[in-house]
C-alpha cells in the first residue's frame, strides 16, 4: 500500500512543554498491528495530524488529546472518523473496521511513547520539502492527477507560489481549507421515488446512514442521493499521490510565480 501524505510542522513551545495527559486505560497492541496502522495513519490522518499523530498546522496533537486519553480500544475515536468534525474542517472517513482498529493502535502507541519524553517537537526544514521534480509535477497536474480538470496555472492558481512557500504550500496544495475558516459543508440532494426533492446539510455518513439538516422529514419509498462537495475531489486525492506525486505536484506549484 502506497504512503500518499506526510506533513511535518512545528507544535507550540509552551504546547511542548506540557506533559500529555495521562492514558485512562493502558493499552497494549501487537507490532504487526502498530506497523499496519502506522501506513493506514499515515495516508488518511497525516495530511492534518502530522505522519506522527504529534500534530500539523491544521490538526491537532493526537499524543496530547484528552478525548484519546480516555479512549478505549477506539470507542471515542471510532466515533469521530466515522462521522467527522465537519465544523472543524475534518471529514467523515469511509473506514472498515479492520481500518480503524490499526489506526487506532497506532494513535495510542503514539501517545505511549509521547508520555516518556521531554522536550520541544522539531521543525520542518523547507529544503526537506524541495525534492521533487516540477516538469513530472507538471504532467501530472495536467495528466493522470486530474488537477487541471478544477485548477488552472494561469487562472485560480497564478502567483501561488509566490502566495504560498514551503510546508504552507504543501498544505494549501493537500488540504486547501487550511489558513481560512472551515469550508461550508456539503449540499446534499434527495429525491424520492414519487419525484418529491429537497436540499440539505451534510452533517455526517457512513456505509449505512447518512445524516442531513434543514430537510423535511419524509418516510417510506426509495430515494436517490446526490452529494455535492467541492473539496470531495481533494480528499480522494489524499489516498491516491505517493511521495513522489507529492513532491513533482509541489515544485511544479513553486514555479508559478
């Protein structure tokens, strides 16, 4: 399985300072379980959290959270990868079990190693980011990554790279809410059997349920539902670029001046 996202960014000084809280339940989980939750963490909870679960610019630090202190084997975290925290700017993740179970090995082995140390969190060396290749980052802009189908270098992007540099370029480019309020959440249509339509609020979905707001309530017959997300096209992205993409996407960005 491909490693698509990782983000570095600095915590807090008086952050890092502060001891984590105390896990409630001590927990122990097996290597093979950690290592596979580790590459699953890395590729959808990186791009926010940090590759470390220890925090980016956009995400918090995960090894000093309370709701994960109190988890137990993924009852508090399950819940909010399932359905979200939509006005923070995190979305529902579409996540088997055996998924969550190993993510959630890996945040609480994090969190056990953070407990034992001391000392600030390190900072992203722009030169670390400065590795790709921009005439492959151009062609896959413009060919399989599908980016030219939204984005144009010479219209919504012109002068992004003279906006944006280093780890801030990296986010905008992966994340795009970051450095501005959560984006509104999605609109969602549906549209019953007997032809009757409204419009509502994403609040939140899984495999089996999806939840809305602002909808009248409505019963019986089969429905059609249509999502309308314009961030959608980013978030799948997320799973799909290995480092490689990451970085050629990010040089070809840094020429447009």
């Amino acid at each position: 399985m491909r490693i698509a996202i990782w983000i570095l960014a600095t915590l807090l000084a008086g952050q890092a300072s502060q001891r984590p809280p105390q896990t409630v339940t001590p927990q122990t989980y097996t290597p093979e379980q950690i290592q596979a939750g580790q590459t699953r963490f890395s590729s959808q909870c990186g791009f926010c959290h940090g590759r470390d679960a220890a925090g980016g610019e956009t995400g918090t630090d995960l090894t000093r959270s309370v709701l994960v202190a109190q988890d137990v084997r993924g009852d508090k975290i399950l819940p909010v990868l399932k359905s979200g925290r939509q006005e923070k700017g995190m979305p529902a993740f579409d996540l088997s079990d055996a998924d969550v179970s190993v993510i959630v090995a890996y945040i609480h082995d994090q969190k056990s190693k953070a407990e034992t140390l001391n000392g600030n969190r390190r900072n992203v060396d722009p030169t670390d980011l400065d590795t790709g290749d921009a005439d492959a980052g151009r062609q896959y802009f413009n060919g399989t990554g599908g980016c030219a189908k939204c984005h144009s270098a010479t219209g919504d992007l012109a002068g992004i790279g003279t906006r944006f540099q280093g780890l801030a370029l990296l986010q905008r480019m992966l994340y795009p809410t970051s450095g501005r309020p959560a984006p509104a959440p999605a609109k969602v249509t549906v549209k019953l059997s007997t032809g009757e339509t409204g419009v509502g609020t994403l609040v939140s979905r899984d495999e089996f349920t999806i939840t809305l707001k602002d909808v009248p309530a409505w019963s019986g017959g089969e429905t059609t539902i249509t999502i309308a997300d314009p961030l959608a096209a980013h978030f799948d992205q997320l799973g799909k670029y290995t480092d490689n993409d990451m970085h050629n996407v990010h040089a070809y960005l840094r020429t447009l001046k």
